[in-house]
C-alpha cells in the first residue's frame, strides 16, 4: 500500500489540533474527525502505523486475527517537528510540487524539502 503524504499531514494535523494531553481515540473513531472523513479508512490506518512505526506519533498498535487496531494519543517532539515544518499550505505545495519530479519520496526527504522552502520563506537562504 502506497503511503499517502497529505494524508498523513492531515493526520497530524488532527492531532495536533483535536487532542489534549488525555485524549485516546481508536482509529474508527479517529477517521471520522472533520480533516479525516473524506479519506479512505484503511489510508488513515495506514498512515497511523507508518507514523508510529517512524516515532512520529504516540500509539499502541495491536494485530490481531480481525485486522489491526490503533488507539492515538499524540504527536511526539519530533512529529511536532515535522509538522511545524509542513504544517504552512504555501510551504506544503511548494513540497510537494518539488516532491512530483520523482515517482516517489520519503517522508524524511519531504521534511528536509520543506526546512528549505520554510528558510526561503524566512529569507534564511
């Protein structure tokens, strides 16, 4: 399954912006949230694995015989990271426009991409 890179900023950023410190949401319930509900269930599973797996998000992931289950909790220091870095939509279009040249980037690379447009924003460069 291909990881879809809006998918999973829009999932942090629905962390970031439906979760305090005590919230715990399933990923049914979590895949209803306003940002989310336009995306396929199993891209907003996937994203929340893959996130995990990366140490991007807080979540207790369980496999089971029915499938998996993932209850949420928050985004780590360096989720909040990368998403402070992606989280401006002139910065994440700039990204992904420069992202499109190849059949496929990693998350890692789209961060990097974005810590360039952000400086370029700020005059850094």
């Amino acid at each position: 399954m291909k990881l879809d890179h809006d998918c999973v900023r829009d999932v942090m950023l629905t962390i970031e912006e439906e979760f305090n410190l005590n919230t715990r949401l399933h990923a049914e319930q979590f895949s209803q949230l306003p940002r989310l509900k336009d995306y396929p269930y199993e891209n907003v599973l996937y994203a929340l694995i893959k996130l995990k797996e990366g140490g991007l998000i807080n979540a207790g992931v369980l496999s089971h015989s029915d499938g998996t289950e993932v209850i949420v909790s928050s985004l780590t220091y360096e989720g909040h990271q990368l998403l402070d870095n992606i989280r401006d939509n002139a910065v994440w279009q700039k990204t992904k426009q420069a992202a499109s040249k190849l059949e496929s980037v990693s998350l890692s690379i789209l961060g990097e991409l974005a810590v360039i447009y952000v400086k370029q924003f700020l005059g850094l460069n």
